[in-house]
C-alpha cells in the first residue's frame, strides 16, 4: 500500500465516520501543476451522506480539505467518484426530474381540505 498523505488521510477518517460502509472509502490522490487532487470513492448507497442535503457535507468537507492543505503550503481539491448505482440522478436531468411548480393552480389540496388540526 502507497504513503498516504495528511490531506488523503484526513478525508478518509472523515467519511469513514460518516458512512454505513466504511471498509467501501478508498481515495486515489494525484499531484500536478494544479495542485492535489483526492479521487474519493465510496459504497453506492453511501453517496447520500458524503453529498448530503443540497451538497452541503461535500462542500463542507472541501473547504476542511483546503484548509489542511493550505497547513502544508498545497492546494488541495476534492473530486467525488459517482459509480453507477448512486442514489441520485445525473446532474443534466434534475431539470426534467423536478415537477413545475410555477402557480398555485397546479397545488391540489382536496386531500387535506377536511383535516380538524
């Protein structure tokens, strides 16, 4: 097994702690003349977690991961391998997928109407 590296090791203790499948985390890091990239790969039916909800544990996680690069003088990113079989669909048809909600009239309340609250 290769050296891992602060920021690699960082990653994987994190989302380790966060997913149901944690034998499943594994980063791949490659270095350029762009700075760090960690490949972050995990079970399918943990993407959900280490996206989380509007892809705010993602984005948390890559602001952590800039900061510990930034400790050690790197520019560090954070790339999120989607395997087939995640949870979510591909970006391009969340337009589509999304139901239009652009007036009211489209709302039908008639299951609600009698509810005593």
């Amino acid at each position: 097994m290769a050296e891992q590296h602060s920021d690699q090791q960082f990653v994987e203790y994190v989302v380790k702690a966060i997913v149901n499948h944690p034998e499943d985390v594994s980063t791949d890091r490659t270095v350029d003349e762009m700075g760090v990239l960690i490949t972050l790969k995990v079970n399918p039916e943990d993407m959900g977690y280490v996206i989380g909800r509007s892809g705010q544990t993602a984005r948390s996680l890559r602001t952590l991961l800039k900061i510990v690069g930034a400790k050690n003088n790197a520019r560090v990113n954070l790339k999120i391998f989607e395997p087939e079989g995640s949870r979510r669909p591909p970006r391009r048809e969340y337009a589509d997928a999304a139901p239009s909600m652009s007036s009211h009239e489209d709302v039908s309340t008639e299951m609600v109407d009698d509810l005593k609250i």
